[in-house]
C-alpha cells in the first residue's frame, strides 16, 4: 500500500476518533451565572413546554446529577444560571426595570458581583435596561456578555400592523388571552404598551409617553459603558419551515422585507431602515428583519455532529455600537444568520432545533472568553 494512502487511512480514522461520542465534552462552565431574559408573551410552562427548553419541556442549562435522565448532558455539572420572570405584555422600560430587579436579588442571594445575560426577542432589549440600572446602582459595570438572540433592536413590522388593526387589535390580543390563559396574560399586562415599544417610532406622539425603540436605544445604548461585550444572533427562514403561525401572520396578513438600507423608516413598517422589493428571499423569522436584530458583533453558530457545537464571534459585519446607526452591510449581509424561525430557538414546537446543543455552545463560547 502506497504511504499516501496509509496516511489518508490515518487521518480518516483520527478524525472519526475525534468526532465520536468517546471524545464528546461538557460545555465550559462559565466565570459568571448566565440570566435568560425571555421575550414577549414569556412563559414559564405551558402544557409542559418550557421557553428556555427543548421540545420535550427540559431546561437547556439543567445540569445532569448522578442518575437524572431529563437534564442537558452538554453542561457542565457545575454551571449556575437563572432565568428571570418579567412581565409577558409591558414595554421594555417597564421589562427591563423588572429584569434589573430579577438580577439584583439574584446576585444578593447567590453572592455574585457579575452576570451574563442571554435575552431572546423583547428580552434583547431589556437587558440593555437592566444592564444601566445595574451599573448605576451599582457603580461597576456587571453585565459581562450580552447576548440577544432575534431581538428588533429598530422595530418589527408585525408590531405596527397589529397596532394598525386599531379596533380589532383587541379582539387579537383576547384571543391571545383565552389561548394561553393566565400563563403569560396574567394582571399587569399592556399589550398595547408592548407593542409600541417594539415600533421604530413614537407611534403615538399625542399619549404623553415617549416610546419606540429608537428612543430606548438612545437610553440604553449597546456599547462597552454598560456591557462589557454585546453579541447578538440572527435569524430568518425560508417560508417553507416556518413554524405555521408563523407563517400565516407573515404571509396572510402582512409582508416583512427586512434586509433593505436606509437610515430612517423610509418605507413605514415600523422598523428602520427599507425593504429590497424582494420579501420572500430569507430575510427574517416571520416576526422580526434581519435589517433590525444586529447588536455589536454578530455570532456565528456551528453545529458539529458527534461533539459539541461552537459559537464564534465574527467582526466581517463589523461592530454596532449605536443601534439606530447600522451600516448598509449591518443591515442587509445575511452573513452567520441562523436558519430558524423566531420560534425555532426557544422551546416552542415543533422545529427540528437542538435547543440543548445550541445553548450549551453558547455556555461554552462565554466561558472560553472568560466570563
């Protein structure tokens, strides 16, 4: 046998031996406990299903004990984490004090001086709230790593059609209610609230109340004043996999172009930024653009059969410190984005996602810079 071809048997058999179950590892525990920060309409559990699990209900940072079957096997034994509980329908000033109050506690009863915060959707922004009352309250800057996932940094298109519907946005929002019951439409709720927070613009001027998310942007800025590093992922999907609900608020009743440029809400979707002409090439997740979920770098997910996945931060797109200023490449590149829908990645079935892979990448990605 020819040496080229005994040294292509080896390195077939090294790397098959790297990528086997044998040679599989934990994710790194990370320096700091992980907070998740849910999105809007945030759930606990309902029928069995939690936000941040998989489709079978289990908690994606469960660490296995000796003889526990329903856990993460991908986390580390001694990874801390905690996943804070704001209210479902609030706008985000009113969300991220709660999430501020969340983390506080935590941080008293657990003896932690600093945190990572993973917000999915709404929670994106809040945490950007929370992370300036930490560090004002504080006078040291707590928050590590934050990390939005699908988050509409610059507005949703959905929110401003539903806010367009005007006298049927109620019917809408009871039918949200009867669906899910008290679960995430408990007292305290203001739908309506929320949805302004997530239009680009003060939707409306004459209420008293300055909302949208280019004012809270310019309140709760992404830079290194109040977060030492911001990341963020994105996600869109072809209409073909997206969750159905999905699907028919998208298509149905209203499009999203999301990966057009321009420096205001040039075509009044209540989202920053234009469409392409095209709204069906991939370019959101069926409820926010990709034009408006970029925070700092973005990340890159990688999934890797027989080991564990791997997160990268990757700078092509470059930084975005001022969230009402992204670049035209900020806005429009579908670089790293993750083929899913908006529902995809938390524990909402169905989906083919590995929730569990998934988030113990990103553990691993905190802890091996770290944090």
């Amino acid at each position: 046998m020819k040496f080229s071809q005994l040294l292509s048997i080896g390195l077939l058999i090294l790397v098959s031996s790297l990528s086997s179950p044998a040679f599989a590892r934990d994710a790194n525990k990370t320096q700091y406990p992980i907070v998740f920060a849910h999105g809007m309409a945030g759930f606990d559990d309902i029928l069995g299903y939690d936000y941040w699990g998989d489709d079978y209900g289990v908690y994606v940072l469960d660490t296995c004990q000796w003889g526990e079957y329903y856990c993460n096997p991908d986390i580390n034994s001694g990874q801390e984490s905690f996943v804070a509980s704001v209210t479902p329908f609030a706008g985000s000033e009113q969300r991220g004090y709660e999430l501020y109050q969340d983390i506080e506690g935590y941080l008293a009863s657990s003896g932690h001086s600093y945190v990572n915060i993973i917000g999915h959707s709404q929670g994106g922004l809040d945490l950007r709230k929370a992370a300036k009352l930490l560090q004002d309250n504080r006078g040291y800057r707590v928050v590590k790593y934050g990390i939005s996932i699908s988050s509409p940094h610059r507005g949703s298109p959905i929110a401003q059609y539903v806010l367009n519907l005007q006298p049927g946005v109620q019917s809408v929002l009871a039918t949200l209610a009867d669906y899910f019951g008290n679960t995430i439409y408990s007292g305290g709720n203001d739908a309506i609230a929320a949805l302004k927070q997530l239009v680009n613009h003060d939707f409306d001027p004459n209420d008293g109340i300055t909302t949208g998310t280019y004012a809270f942007n310019q309140n709760y800025p992404a830079g290194p004043a109040n977060i030492e590093r911001s990341r963020s992922f994105l996600t869109g999907q072809d209409n073909g996999n997206m969750n159905p609900a999905l699907y028919l608020l998208k298509e149905l009743w209203t499009e999203i172009d999301g990966d057009g440029y321009a420096s205001y809400d040039a075509n009044g979707d209540g989202a920053l930024g234009a469409g392409d002409g095209d709204a069906s090439d991939n370019d959101d997740d069926g409820l926010v653009g990709i034009n408006s979920q970029q925070m700092g770098y973005r990340l890159e997910y990688w999934e890797c059969y027989g080991c564990l996945d791997y997160v990268w931060a990757q700078s092509n797109t470059g930084y975005v410190g001022d969230l009402n200023a992204p670049d035209q490449t900020q806005m429009t590149s579908h670089a790293w984005k993750i083929n899913q829908d908006h529902l995809d990645v938390i524990g909402v079935p169905p989906d083919t996602f590995d929730e569990m892979e998934f988030y113990a990448a990103i553990t691993d990605f905190i802890a091996d810079n770290g944090f």
